[in-house]
C-alpha cells in the first residue's frame, strides 16, 4: 500500500503536513513541561501530538509504517467479517487492486490525517453491523481506532455523527426489536463524544477557554465572502455596523485557500489580535447572510456540493516553496533528501494514477449495479450495512468538504477508495454464491441420480 512513498523516495508531504509536523513538538511541551504557547497552530493538536512519537522531528517513514499498519488491519477485519471462509485471497484480492487502481496508496504515503476519515468509516461498519466477528481484543482494538480517527480531523467527526444519526433515526421507529443494533451505534456515539470531549479538554489546557477547534481560522466567513453573499451583506451593511471584515472588501475574492493563507490574503496578513475579532464576528456574519441570501447561497452550497462529489483527482503534489523552506525548521537535515524525491522535482505520477482511479471507479459502479441485484435476494446483512456506510459517507464528505470549506480533489478522493472496495466485495460475494448454487446442483443430481440406480444382489 505504501508504494507510492517508496517510489517517490520519501514519504508525500503537503503544506499542511509541516504543520502537523511542527505543531505535536509545541503541544507536547505545554502538556508535559507545562511550557505554554500562544499559540498552537490550526489542525488537529490531537493528530500532531500523537503522531510525534513515530517522527520527532527527525524522519516522517514511521508515520507511513502506522498508516499502511492500522489501514491493513481495518481492512483484514472488514474483508474477514464478510469473507470469513476464504480470508486470505479476499484480502489480497481486495488490497492488491486498491493499491494499484485507486487513492489507498497515495494516501497512506501522505503525512496527513486524510486516511483515517475512511478507516473511521469501516470502523464504524464492524461495530454496528459486524461486531460479531470480532472478538474481545480485536473490537477494543477497533474502537481505539475509531477515537484516534474521530480526533484526526474535524470532518471526520461532523461525518461520524451524521452517520450514527443516520443509522439510528430509522430503528427509533421500533426501537424494542433494534435494541441491539441501537446499543451498538450508542457505543459508536460515545466514541465521537470522547473524541469531541478530547479535544474540548486539550483547548481548554492550553487557550484558557472551552473550544471544540481551538483557535481554527475563518472557514465558515471565508466561505461565504468568497461565494459572493457574503460580500453584499458587507457592502449594504458596513455602514450600519463596526466589522474588521469590511476592511477587507477590496480584496481579491480568489478561493476560501487565497483568502485564508496566501502570503497577502486576509487571515496571514492579519495581527493576532485582528484575528481574534474575525473569529468572534464569524458565526454572527454567517448567519446574517444567511438570513439575508437563503436561496442564493443554497444555490451556490448545492453547486459546491455537486462539484465536490464529482471531483476526485490525485492531484495536488507540485512542489511547493514554503515546503521546502519549511524542511529545515520541522525536519533538519532532511532538506537535501527531499529535494531528491520525484514530488520535488513535478514527476510524480498523479495525472495517470488520477485516470486510472476514475475508470476503476466507474467500472466499480457498473459492477455493483450488475451484481447488487442478484446479491439482495440472499439480504446478505453486513454486505448491505457496509454498502449503507459506504455510501453515506461518499455522499455525506462531499457536503461537508464542498459546502463549509472549499472544493478540492483531495477531499473526495480520500474516500472514494471505499466504492470499489465495495464492489470488489460485491464481486467475491457473488462468485460464492454462484459456486455455492452450483455444486449444490451437483450434488443434487449425484443423489437423484443414486436413487435411480438399480438394486444389485
């Protein structure tokens, strides 16, 4: 799975994985040393101080070993919770396709905690529907997995609760005959909660003050500035009301990315203290375009939306200079290697790797669409449950990615991998029952025809 890193030479780093990387050395010291900071960076604290230990500071290969390790044996689960006869061919015949065909292995490479929003999602498919299969161990296991997965990443955390609402809405109905299966999305919820808890406990240490994000940027007021909206309300109200953002109307509206970190955009130029009041004037500047603008900003959130789901190129992996500057101050001494790696000088393979995985996903689909119904009259149950979570959240990354922070490849493409997953499970399955159907044909007719035999004496 981690060929990608292997035959760049080094594992793929983006901008934002020097800050993971920079961000778990500053967080350790006040949680251990005591040694506060002002400030502690915009990601996830919880996946940067976590990831220290397989890197400090010194080489990012542990972190692809955790990734290809933990991705494995998520997999390992959910292939044996509906292949439990014929393991270890399916997995292979599973993982060896995903690896070459799809995403999986770009983002196992990466220094990112993209991998653990799918992992999270399989996760969750083996204690709601599979838990059965796994034994005491193997299910504490799964459920550390899924915390370490909700804490990676805000996005994985919003799609997680949409996911246990999702699935626990419809059994409320007759909630007698699914206890069982409610208990089980309970357990799910607790672990969203303690990671949400978590994160809550660590911002509270560390700014003073109880936050979910800690002190994140302006997504949300970037969203709506850039789409347009946002920037009317400005201009109609400006006058009326005192806001820093209406210093910031000349500007160029760009993308939410322009808006928020290049070098003369509206967040990077900003004082701590600037900052500070556009946090505070977000939700309120949301809101109040949205009272304003209802339908042109869901116009446009429907657009994004759809733009997202069907966007899901491996692109994204250029060189980039602040990387590079970035080297000697998160990684020393490891400058010179990575400008030997085919990512920093452009020749890496993402255009073919990007059309490859669009034809095995639309090959994926038509084969689901072929065997889905011949599988549905056996109601194979955890197959159905995996096919529920799996298209949920394709569906659900997409709406969260596209509609609150900004379109991106990358986004989608780190989940997209689940469908022909899915349809290679589909596929196995199906070729069972076909043997199955079959020799139990033969076997019928071996005993018709020993019936029909004559008596010898």
């Amino acid at each position: 799975m981690a060929w990608p890193a292997f035959y760049n030479g080094y594992p793929l780093v983006y901008p934002d994985s020097m800050s993971y990387l920079e961000n778990g050395h500053v967080v350790a010291q006040a949680v251990f040393l005591h040694r506060l900071s002002p400030s502690y960076g915009a990601r996830s604290l919880i996946y940067s101080l976590g990831i220290l230990p397989f890197h400090w500071n010194v080489t990012p290969w542990p972190i692809v070993g955790l990734n290809a390790l933990l991705t494995a044996s998520v997999i390992w689960l959910v292939v044996r919770s509906v292949r439990p006869r014929q393991t270890i061919f399916s997995f292979f015949a599973v993982v060896v396709p995903l690896s070459v065909l799809t995403g999986l292995g770009w983002f196992v490479s990466l220094v990112m905690p993209d991998i653990y929003g799918p992992l999270l999602y399989l996760c969750i498919y083996l204690l709601v529907f599979a838990t059965e299969s796994l034994s005491r161990t193997e299910r504490l296991v799964v459920m550390l997995i899924a915390w370490w997965s909700v804490a990676s990443h805000a996005t994985h955390l919003m799609v997680a609760a949409g996911l246990c609402a999702f699935l626990a809405l419809p059994l409320l109905v007759r909630w007698r005959s699914a206890l069982p299966r409610l208990r089980t999305i309970g357990l799910v919820a607790m672990i969203v909660g303690a990671a949400a808890a978590a994160h809550m406990a660590l911002h509270t240490y560390l700014y003073g003050e109880p936050s979910l994000n800690g002190k994140r940027a302006p997504f949300l007021m970037a969203r709506v500035l850039v789409d347009g909206p946002g920037r009317e309300y400005l201009r109609q109200h400006c006058g009326d009301v005192e806001l820093v953002a209406c210093g910031y109307l000349n500007q160029p509206p760009g993308d939410t990315d322009d808006f928020l970190w290049r070098l003369d955009g509206m967040w990077i130029t900003a004082s701590p203290a600037t900052q500070e009041e556009l946090r505070r004037e977000e939700m309120p500047l949301v809101m109040a375009t949205l009272r304003a603008y209802p339908r042109e900003e869901l116009g446009i959130s429907a657009a994004h939306f759809w733009e997202q789901l069907t966007n899901f190129g491996l692109w994204g992996y250029d060189p980039n200079a602040w990387v590079e500057q970035m080297f000697d101050k998160v990684l020393p001494g490891a400058r010179l290697r990575y400008l030997q790696t085919r990512q920093a000088r452009g020749e890496l393979p993402d255009d073919l790797s990007s059309s490859v995985q669009e034809w095995t996903l639309i090959a994926s689909l038509v084969l689901m669409g072929v065997s889905a119904p011949l599988l549905l009259r056996r109601r194979p149950e955890r197959l159905i449950g995996l096919s529920v979570v799996v298209i949920f959240v394709t569906i659900a990354n997409a709406f969260v990615t596209g509609v609150f922070s900004n379109v991106e490849d990358r986004y989608q493409a780190r989940v997209v991998w689940l469908l022909p997953l899915l349809a290679i499970l589909f596929v196995l399955e199906w070729l069972e029952n076909r043997r199955s159907t079959r020799l139990a044909s033969q076997q019928f007719s071996a005993f018709d025809g020993s019936r029909n035999k004559p008596i010898l004496l």
